[in-house]
C-alpha cells in the first residue's frame, strides 16, 4: 500500500523494549535504525505527493530499506 508507515515499531511490535534498549546501547544499531527511519520517511514522502522520481532511484531506496530492515531483524533475534 502506498504511503504505508513501516517504523521498527510497526513492524516488530513484539520486539519494541529490544529496539529501544539496542537504540541506547549500540550505537551500530542506533545508526542503522535512524537510516532505515530516515529512507522510510523519504519513501512515504514520495509516495503520498507522487513527486516525481526515476523508477530505478525510488527503487534503489526501497531495497536499500528492506536490506536494513532484514540486518535489523537479525540483530533483534539474535
């Protein structure tokens, strides 16, 4: 869905005191998680003004954020 939030919150709900406490101590995770929520905004942005972008470029954020995301999980389950 166009426009849709996908904050570490939203997406892990289970996990948020994890996320939190990683946020506060690991400065690696806190870095990656503020570039995820960083692209996340980006793209949201882009899709609800519908402002024009080249397909690769909006492409290129969107994998970036999925590939943050899976490295995110993976810290968050281990």
């Amino acid at each position: 869905m166009l426009g849709e939030n996908h904050a570490l919150f939203i997406e892990f709900p289970e996990m948020q005191e994890k996320i939190r406490d990683l946020k506060s101590q690991d400065e690696n995770f806190k870095a990656m998680s503020d570039r995820y929520h960083e692209l996340d905004h980006k793209i949201r942005g882009l899709e609800c003004t519908n402002i024009p972008t080249e397909d690769h470029h909006f492409t290129q954020l969107k994998m970036e954020r999925l590939q943050l995301k899976d490295k995110l999980h993976s810290i968050l389950t281990n």
